[in-house]
C-alpha cells in the first residue's frame, strides 16, 4: 500500500513537471506548429516511459524488461536536464526583463527567448549523450592515501581496493561486472572493499550476472556489508548469495588480520537503515567490535551509508570505508546529497575517524553521470604527521 502510494505521487508530481517545462518551453519553439505538436507528444510518453522504466525491473518476461528500463531511464536522465535547464532559462529570462524595463529595448527579448528555447532541448540533449557515455565507461581507477597516526610499519602500504554501488540490475550486466573485476584484480590488493548496493532485483533476476564477483581476488580476500538496495531485492537471499560466490559478509561483526606480524581489525555493519526491514539486522558499529582485542590499533569499518560515521567515531574506529552517495551521480543532484549524509565524496575527517565516501562503482536509475565519476578505489594505509 505504502508503495502504490508513492508511485502515485511519484507519478503525479512528474506529471507537474512535464506541464511546467511544456507551457514554458514549447510556445518559444522557433518551430512550426507541427514541430510544437511534437514537443508536446513527447512531454507525454515521456510522462509514461519514467514510471515505467522505474519499474521494469518487476516484469518477468525478459528480455522485454529491460529493453523498456533502458528506454525508461534514459528519458528519466534526460528530461532531469530538461527540468534543470528549463528553470534556468527562467531565472536568466527574468533577470533579463528586469533589465529590460530599467533599459528600454536594450536588449532583444524575441531572439532570446526563441534561442533559448531552442537551446533548452538540445543541451539537454548533449547531457543525456556525454552523461551515459561517462556511465557506461569503466570505472577510473583513483589512489587515496590515508594517513594514520602510530601506523604499525608492517601495514605501511597496506592496500585496501573498494567498490561500491555498483548496481547490477536491468541496464547493468555480466559484462560490465567483468570489467570492473578485472581491473580489482590487476590492482593485486591486500583486501577488498564491497560496501554495498551490489544489485537492483532478485538473485534469480541476477545471479548470472552477479558471478563475476567469485573472481576477486585479494591476499586477505573480499568483504562485503549489506546496503539498502539488497534489502528492497531481498537481503536474506543475495546474503546468501554472496557467500557462495566466495565474499565474506560482515554483518555486525569483524574479523582480525594478520599481515607481516602486524594486525588490523576489519569490521562491517549492516546498512543503516536495515532495521526498517529487518529488525535483527539493526546496524550497530559497536556490536561489530564486540570481542575484538583492544591492543590493535588499526580498526576499519565498511558501512554502506557515511551517516554511520558518528557511531563509527565514538567506538573507536580509525577508517570507514562508505558509498550510497554516488557523488550525486549528475548535476544538480550533487548539492542536494549534503541534506541527507555528512560526506558526498572523498576523505574527510570526523573526530579521529577518517571517512572515506566513494561515488560508486556502477550508477543507479538513469545510466548518466556527470561531474561525479565512478571509481574502483585504492586506499593506501601510510604514516600519519605523528607516524
């Protein structure tokens, strides 16, 4: 009920938006009346494909599925820059018309409205081209150091390969997954990062296209904590997955690590909202310590969403690893990211905890991303200043 119910504001407020960006856009059309008919049927299957592309994912019948996500989300990008560039031709045009009427006929006010009319659709257009281009690409390999004050010497250099985010589901395939672990590969890790979000639907939808991921390889294997998006395709099951494809879940708990006569504690949380659909699976930082010797200094926790950081702090770890953001994947979603976790991107620092948010492996809904790359990230445990 509660999700037909969103649906159905999803759906209402889209619509909103088709007729805001129709009334505003298509009189200016420097086209005939013909053109502007166009415009207008497009608005409407626009209006159609999104919800439609949103839930692709629930019809059976493949490959039908994901033929219409991919026509679906693909409008969803677009008309996303069609919205955001339609209110800044509005804003441009009213500042233009307050000078107009300090100015009298200094400037053109019919040839900036037809222009930019005009211009509207076409770079929304150039944004949906070079934002799926960006997404479809393999994920750029970026190297963060981390400095850690009292670094044991043995773990100076100690790698840790993340990826995050990636979403396999109805435009994110077995392909695109091999890439992405051959390039964790060629990195020669000491352990790998999985902090969440791995699928968009069931395992019997996505387990072919999951495999890959038995392939990481890394000194100290690959670790994987649960994020919200394996609670909505079914937690229980792609848990269960996972381990059979070789990844060790953490869920609430840790392991000890033994490198070159050094150690490290590597701990995971489930994600932090998992209560909501599974109370057993609350997210508890302090939970995932609990037993862990006191006498290793070196404490890393993976968590699916930076908001664990304040937790992560006061029990006492020295890095956690998070995802979930996607660095607001395309413009202007970037800024609006900030009003629901403390950190969109990069190494930052809470207290004595080092965060680390990464802006995802692969991309979620519309296959775009612009101003946010995704990334497969190597962290290197270095001397901090006190080291």
């Amino acid at each position: 009920m509660r999700r037909s119910s969103f649906l159905v504001r999803f759906i209402g407020i889209g619509v909103l938006l088709h007729i805001y960006v129709g009334l505003r856009i298509i009189p200016d059309l420097p086209v005939d009346p013909i053109g502007r008919w166009l415009a207008a049927l497009w608005l409407v299957l626009s209006v159609l494909l999104i919800p439609l592309g949103m839930l692709a994912r629930t019809i059976e019948q493949q490959p039908l599925a994901d033929r219409l996500a991919w026509v679906g989300l693909l409008a969803m990008g677009f008309f996303s820059s069609l919205l955001v560039l339609t209110l800044a031709r509005d804003l441009a045009l009213a500042s233009l018309v307050t000078v107009d009427a300090i100015w009298p006929r200094t400037i053109p006010m019919a040839s900036w409205r037809t222009g930019s009319a005009a211009a509207v659709p076409l770079l929304a257009l150039l944004s949906t081209t070079v934002g799926l281009i960006n997404a479809r690409r393999r994920a750029r390999v970026v190297t963060i150091d981390v400095p850690i004050d009292d670094l044991p010497q043995a773990l100076d250099g100690f790698t840790i390969v993340q990826i995050s985010d990636i979403h396999v589901g109805p435009t994110i395939k077995r392909r695109y997954v091999d890439a992405i672990v051959d390039a964790v590969n060629r990195l020669k890790p000491d352990l790998i990062a999985v902090t969440g979000d791995v699928v968009d639907g069931s395992v019997p939808q996505l387990r072919d296209h999951t495999r890959p991921l038995s392939r990481l390889s890394a000194r100290h294997g690959a670790y994987l904590v649960t994020g919200n998006h394996e609670y909505y395709a079914g937690a229980d099951a792609w848990i269960d997955e996972f381990r059979q494809l070789g990844l060790r879940v953490l869920l609430n708990e840790h392991v000890v690590l033994e490198h070159e006569g050094a150690r490290a504690v590597i701990a995971g949380v489930t994600d932090y909202s998992a209560a909501h659909f599974d109370p057993a699976h609350r997210s508890d930082p302090v939970a995932a310590l609990a037993g862990a010797p006191g006498d290793v200094l070196i404490k890393v926790l993976l968590a699916h969403q930076p908001r664990s950081a304040e937790a992560a702090a006061e029990a006492g770890f020295t890095l956690q690893l998070s995802g979930h953001t996607h660095g607001g994947q395309f413009f202007p979603w970037n800024f609006f990211v900030r009003f629901q976790q403390p950190f969109t991107a990069g190494l930052a620092r809470l207290n004595g905890l080092w965060v680390y948010t990464s802006r995802g492996t692969g991309y979620w809904g519309p296959p775009k991303r612009l101003g946010a790359p995704s990334e497969i990230t190597r962290l290197r445990l270095v001397p901090g200043e006190a080291g």
